[in-house]
C-alpha cells in the first residue's frame, strides 16, 4: 500500500461556445485516500482552473458528481485513490460525463432533463388510500415496507440509467421505473390504474433486456433488476 | 462583452423561493395548500432540488406525540432552552414545539418512508440532550427514516411541489436581492447554464439558502454552502445575527469531515481516546455520549489538546475513536447502514470489528438572518422589511440560541417553513411592484470585476488559507489574540483576491467565475462571524472563549452585525424573548438563565 499514487487523467472537455470536444491529459500525484472530487478539486486548484465538474455533499447521498471512469458510471465522490487503482488496475483513468443529459460543459450534464424521466412516473402520493389511523400516521406493518424500503434509498444519480442497454429515449429508465415501483408498494397509495399503465406502456418494463446492469452499477447497492422483475411478473396488476 | 452584463428577461410570480431544501419546499407547500395554482419559482444552486443539503440530514425529527404517555412537550421546550445555553427565543420554542407532531403527521400522510415499530406505528430514536422530566432520562422523541430523514423530508416535500406545479430553476444563484419603497420585490438571478442574469419579482420572497460551512476546512457541509444569503443581508443593509454561534459536530470522519451521525451514539456507540478510555463520563456525567454537541466537541478537542489522541498518518489530523463493535449486526446493517458504510468506503475500515476515527467538524450555523416566529425578517428589533422572509438554517428564529439539540433542524424547516407560507399568502392580493431603476447594479459591478482582474495569484490557495484560519482561530475554541490574528488575515486574503485572474471569459457555466463570487462570500462571511466571536466576551454553546470561559449577564442578549462595508462591522442586539418565564406558569423556573450540566 502506497501513500500517493502518480496519477494520468484523461478527461474529456467540452466547450459549449465552439461546440468542440477533446481529450486533456493531467498528470499529478494524489495520496492514496483522496476522493476522485478531491483530485478534480486539487486539480482546478493547482493546475487548470477551467476543468468544470459537478458535485454537491461529496459523500455520496446526493447523487450530483456520477460520471464514468474507465467506462464504468459511479460517483466521483466514491471513488478513493488507492480503491481506483486496485479495482482498474491502472493509474491511468480516462474521465467522461454521463450521456444520459445534454452537455452544459466538460463532464456537467444538464440532469434537470434527466429528471425528466423520473418526474414523468409521479414520484409521489397522487390519491391517498383511506387512513383508519384518522389524524394520526398510516400504519404500515414492518413486513410490508420491507418489501420496498430498498427501493426507496434511490437518489437519482443516474448510474444505472448509464449503464442501461435499453435507450434512454425511449425506455423510461431503471431509476424511474424503481420511483414508480415504490409507489405502487406503497399501501398509501390508491392511484394504480395510471400507474400501471405507464409501467406497462411502449416506454415500459418490456423494453428492459434484462441485463441487471443496473444492479451491477448502483452506487446505494439497490438491487433495481429485482424490482423492474416484480413489475415484468406482472406483480402489481392486481 | 459588455453586452453579458444586463438583465436577460424578468419574470413575476406571486413567490420567489431562493433555496429549494427542506424549509423552502415546506413554505411552497403552504403557499400551494393555502392558494391552489399559486405561482412559485424556487431558485437553487444544486442541479435538481432533490440534492439539496436537506438530503444529507441523517439522524431523525423531534417531536412529541400526544399520545406519548411519558413525553410532554414542555421537557422538549426546555430541553430546547437548555441546549441552546439559554439563548433561544422562547415564543418560537412554544410555536415550532407546539406545531410539531402536526407536522410530522402532514409528511408521513403525503408519503415520507418513516420507520416504524413492530405495531406499524412510527418508530421513535433518542438523541442528544432530549430528555424526560427536565433532564431526568433519555426522551424516545425523534421520528425517523433509517439514518437518512432528511432524504425522507426532501423527496417527500419535491413531489409535493411537482405536483401542485412549482416552477424550478436549477442551478441558478442569487446575487442581490430587489427593493422598492422599502419592501422587498424579489432578486437577481444568474443562471449557470444559460450564462445569463434575469429577474425575478415577486410578491414575497423566502430566503432557505441553508448554512455557510465551506468557511472552515473540515466542515460536513456540502459545496455549495457558501453562505450567500449572510451577504445578500448584509450588502442589503440587513443585520446578521449571533454569527458567531456556529456549531462543531463532535463526530465528522477524519479527512473529509463526512457527518458520521449522532445517530451513531444513540444506538450505543462508545467515544474513547487513545488509551480506549470511555471518556465522555468525566465530562458529561449523566448523559455521557449523549451530551449536547458543543459539549462533546470541546470534550474530545481537550482530550487531543492533553496528549490522549491519535494521529491519522494519511491526513496528519488528531482524532478520538468511535467504537461500535459492540453493536449487534442487526444495529450495523438496519438501523445505520448509511452512516456505518462511510466507514467502509471513505476510509476503507469495518466498523464491526475496527475503532472509527472521528473529530470535530464544522457542521451548523445557528446565527443567521434575524426573523420573528412567522419568518418574517427584521432589519432591527421588531422593524420588518415588508416581503421578505427568511427560514431554515439561514434564518435565526432564534429556534437554537447557541447551540442546535439534533434532529431540531429538521424540526425547524418543517415548521417554520410552513408558517412563512402562512404569512406569504397573505400578501398575495398585492399590487406586483415595478423593477428598481438600479437592479442588478451591483451585480454587474461584481462579476465584471471578477472577469476584468489580471494577476498571479490563486484562488484555491486563498481559499485554502481562509479555511485554515478559521478552523484553527474562530474554531471549537477562540480567544481573543487568535481572533484578532484571524480578522487581519482576512482582510489580507480579500485585497489578495484582486490579484485573481479568471481565464475563461464565458458565463455559461464558468465555475471558476462561480467560484470567485462565492470566495467573496465566504470572506465576507468569514470576517462577520470572526468580528462576532471577538466581540462577545463570554462563552456560550458553541461559541467558547477560552479567555471568558463562563456565561456573562451583559451578553444576555443576542448580537446583531450589519457589514456594510468589508472589515467594518456595527454590533447591536435583540432581546431574547422570555415569554414561558415571564408567563410564571407551571415549571417557569425552567426558562430562566438556568445552569448547563449534562
């Protein structure tokens, strides 16, 4: 174990004015318990103050800073030196936005319209069920929000929708599928009719090629496939 | 060029929320309950409201059911009190506490995951400093979502928004804030992605910016919390108040400063020090690791300062050990399986069988811009700028005086979220004002000087400075030698940030312009709370001066500072309202300047 790590970061730029894209090359040593967002920072501070890059907490619970290293989707903010070095095998990475988004500029995409997917499924209650618990919570049995409760630490980072094999223009995404599925869980809510049919509509489950990708990527260990298979068993037409 | 610096278009709506975080959304949902098919624009600095800061909040909501048949609301107002080193406002104690459990109702109903017990009922947590029967024993009062409530409340409050239609606008910032005849009319907008600045009038407008922790080093915080909101206050001539109650979080990872959850001691976890001493008894005798935050930060900072630390040899820090090994599995992988797994991935241990390392780390402001129980802000004692609100950890109710119990930030946005959308529906009859002549002035003036400056020097390397100065002289503990050190300091660092060169020339998203915009904030912000922590010579919270070590009457009060003008800061005060004492009803001795052991 090394305490820094010279690194070769290939990044992909991107300059919104010229429309232009190319490849930049950043050499620098970083010690080994750095995070990728610590190593952009240290580059912006010390050598290129243009490099543009997303990120809000930095320890993983937002999902703003994912992007793709050596081809995988992750968070930048998860990704340790010396972790990064073990599992690729490399010190060299080459960096390149998610392609999920339109690009705004170098590895920032516009997630907003990504969202668009997402917000597109209703990712809240439409018509609450009947409360017995009047003035008081709904009670949900422990058992019965098991079920779901995974699905329910999504934070639409955009990773499994990277990883997808579907197209992103005309499949509704791993991530909006799991908003729509947590809902359906959710014994709050009566709306299911509209529900299921977006689920089960041309942009639905049956353009998901089962791959479990998605699972594979997720940063919040999600099992998402699971999930998108409960809905193409046809778990929820009641 | 110059042509980048106008107004690009102006929009109206009824209103204006700047921050889209759990006290924004929770006002826009009053305003939409109240006024259905309202027009609300939120601004947000983040990419999508749903990674607001909000998200980040771990351990859970207070508040007491009326069904609880120990719990009683007045434990939690005075546990409040007590923990605020008697600084809180006692009128806001009665009205958030007394809202509570309403509130928290309101989000479970519209979907919000809270854990439940065995029954199917909401489970309850203990935390820090709440207690039954004035201090008796631990109070099971905090609601909870795992260890991510905060996630809980955001997506919760987002999908209200969506539904009832909320405009959003991304990634934009505020950089000035618009008056005419007095009242607030909205504010400037610069849009990152479009590159361009706009305006937004409304008829009322809500401050919900959150905190300003990237000042210090080792700060929780995320990003974006730059404190904008402290100088869209103070360039408007607003007061900030108590700036300098800022508070450290006993427990952040060693290197990032990642929140590792109080949350973490609630479920039995053990703060021991070199020698795997458990510590926190000789300092907090009753409640142990569960004392009140500033407490237990300047318990461990001590422990360190006496030789009882461990050095991290990747990151040169001295820190104390947390040690959870002793939990049972179902505690690791159920109840705090988040905060447990920043362990595992930023530091690379497993917390089952490893002792954690962890040190203070700047976590909340509780100073912030002065408002009464409705939100509304104030320029002095009880004179209101018609129009503007401001709520959240922004704001300074004050809900927290000096020092914030966990899981009563929560609290607060849910609560006073909701009463500011009260009142700013009221104000939805009014004529829309017509823009200010001079709008966007000092706007322009700022971003082109950022864009026309030439010289060598770096902008990380001032940031970095400022951040070290102010964690190691306006940190856990302050005296006045290292206060006054720090207040040169930066002024230095801000004459140093004309020497900045900005090499892109673009708007649309030039995150080195962004950045040197937001280093005039944190500067800004910087001195204030410096300014303030040397001016009150007494110690109160998180606010400690090693050279007043105890509580002084003549600092009964709370501090207002106005900067208009870098450097110069005017201190004034606000009572603190007494309003429980005074009423002399049952356990009123309670409220009065009590002594604080834990």
């Amino acid at each position: 174990m090394q305490e820094n790590y010279d690194l070769t970061l290939r990044i992909k730029r991107y300059n919104p004015e010229e429309k232009r894209s190319w490849m930049q090359e950043y050499r620098l040593p970083a010690g080994r318990i750095l995070r990728f967002t610590d190593v952009l920072r240290k580059i912006n501070d010390e050598i290129d103050p243009t490099l543009a890059w997303n990120s809000s907490c930095e320890h993983a619970q937002c999902g703003t800073c994912s992007v793709q290293v050596n081809g995988k989707p992750l968070l930048a903010c998860e990704l340790l030196v010396e972790n990064a070095v073990a599992q690729f095998g490399t010190t060299t990475f080459t960096i390149k936005p998610i392609p999920i988004a339109p690009l705004v500029r170098d590895l920032i995409v516009d997630l907003e319209k990504a969202y668009a997917r997402v917000e597109s499924v209703k990712p809240y209650i439409i018509t609450p069920a009947e409360n017995r618990n009047k003035g008081g919570e709904y009670q949900i049995p422990p058992q019965v929000m098991d079920q779901y409760v995974e699905a329910t630490r999504c934070i639409n980072c955009f990773c499994c929708a990277t990883a997808c094999i579907s197209s992103h223009k005309n499949f509704l995404g791993p991530n909006a599928i799991l908003a729509s599925v947590v809902r359906l869980m959710d014994p709050r809510e009566q709306a299911r009719e509209e529900r299921l049919k977006l689920l089960y509509s041309e942009r639905g489950v049956y353009r998901c090629h089962t791959s479990k990708a998605c699972s594979f990527v997720c940063p919040k260990e999600i099992d998402v496939a699971h999930f998108i298979a409960l809905a193409k068993e046809g778990r929820f037409k009641r | 060029m110059k042509e980048k610096f106008r107004i690009g278009s102006t929009q109206y709506c009824d209103v204006l929320v700047i921050g889209a975080g759990g006290a924004g959304l929770r006002c826009a949902a009053e305003v939409f309950q109240r006024k259905p098919g309202a027009h609300v624009v939120a601004v947000t600095k983040v990419a999508h409201p749903q990674k607001s800061h909000t998200t980040t909040a771990q351990g859970g909501l207070a508040a007491v059911d009326p069904k609880d048949p120990i719990d009683k609301p007045i434990y939690h107002m005075f546990d409040t009190w007590k923990g605020s080193d008697c600084m809180a406002d006692q009128n806001i104690l009665q009205k958030v506490i007394d809202a509570a459990w309403e509130e928290i109702i309101w989000l479970e109903n519209r979907g919000m995951h809270l854990s439940r017990d065995v029954d199917g009922k909401l489970g309850k947590r203990t935390f820090g400093g709440h207690t039954v029967n004035f201090g008796e024993a631990s109070a099971f009062r905090a609601v909870y979502e795992a260890d991510r409530t905060g996630k809980g409340i955001i997506d919760t409050l987002w999908g209200e928004a969506l539904r009832e239609g909320i405009v959003f606008m991304n990634q934009g910032m505020a950089t000035e804030l618009l008056f005419s005849k007095g009242r607030c009319v909205g504010a400037v907008i610069f849009r990152q992605k479009e590159g361009e600045f706009v305006a937004v009038l409304a008829k009322a407008t809500v401050l919900s910016m959150g905190g300003c922790g990237q000042v210090f080093r080792v700060t929780t915080n995320c990003r974006q919390n730059t404190g904008d909101y402290l100088v869209l206050a103070l360039e408007a001539g607003l007061p900030v108040m108590d700036p300098e109650a800022v508070q450290f979080h006993p427990t952040g990872i060693v290197g990032p400063g990642i929140l590792a959850s109080e949350t973490l001691r609630s479920v039995g976890g053990i703060l021991r020090n070199k020698d795997l001493d458990a510590f926190m008894v000789r300092y907090a005798p009753k409640m142990k690791d569960l004392a009140p935050r500033d407490l237990v930060s300047r318990a461990i900072e001590t422990e360190i300062r006496e030789g009882r630390g461990i050095l991290n040899p990747d990151h040169k820090i001295e820190h104390v050990w947390i040690d959870l090994r002793h939990l049972p599995d179902h505690v690791h992988d159920v109840q705090i399986p988040e905060v447990a797994s920043f362990f595992r991935k930023f530091v690379n241990i497993n917390p089952k069988k490893e002792l954690c390392p962890i040190r203070p780390s700047n976590h909340y402001h509780m100073g912030g811009i002065p408002t009464d129980e409705f939100g509304r802000v104030e320029k002095g004692p009880g004179e209101f700028i018609p129009g503007l609100f401001a709520v959240g950890e922004c704001a300074a109710a004050s809900l927290h005086g000096f020092n914030r119990l966990g899981t009563n930030s929560l609290l607060e946005l849910i609560t006073m979220g909701k009463f500011a959308g009260e009142k700013a529906v009221e104000l939805l009859g009014e004529k829309p004002e017509e823009m200010p002549a001079d709008a966007g002035e000092r706007t322009f003036a700022q971003f082109s000087g950022f864009l026309g400056t030439a010289g060598k020097a770096s902008l990380g390397e001032i940031r970095q400075t400022m951040q070290a100065v102010m964690t190691e002289k306006v940190g856990v503990f302050r005296e006045a030698k290292g206060l006054q050190e720090a207040i040169s300091k930066l002024e230095e660092l801000r004459e140093r940030t004309a020497e900045v060169t900005v090499s892109g020339k673009s708007l649309t998203m030039n995150q080195e312009l962004i950045q040197c915009w937001e280093l005039k904030n944190l500067l800004a912000v910087s001195m204030v709370i410096a300014q303030g922590a040397l001016n009150r010579k007494d110690s109160r919270g998180g606010h400690f001066r090693e050279d007043y070590p105890e509580r002084h009457e003549e600092f009964n009060e709370h501090t207002l500072a106005y900067m208009t003008e870098f450097g110069k800061v005017v201190f004034g005060k606000r009572p603190v309202d007494m309003s429980l004492f005074e009423a002399k009803g049952a356990h009123y001795e309670k409220f009065g300047m009590i002594e604080r052991k834990y």
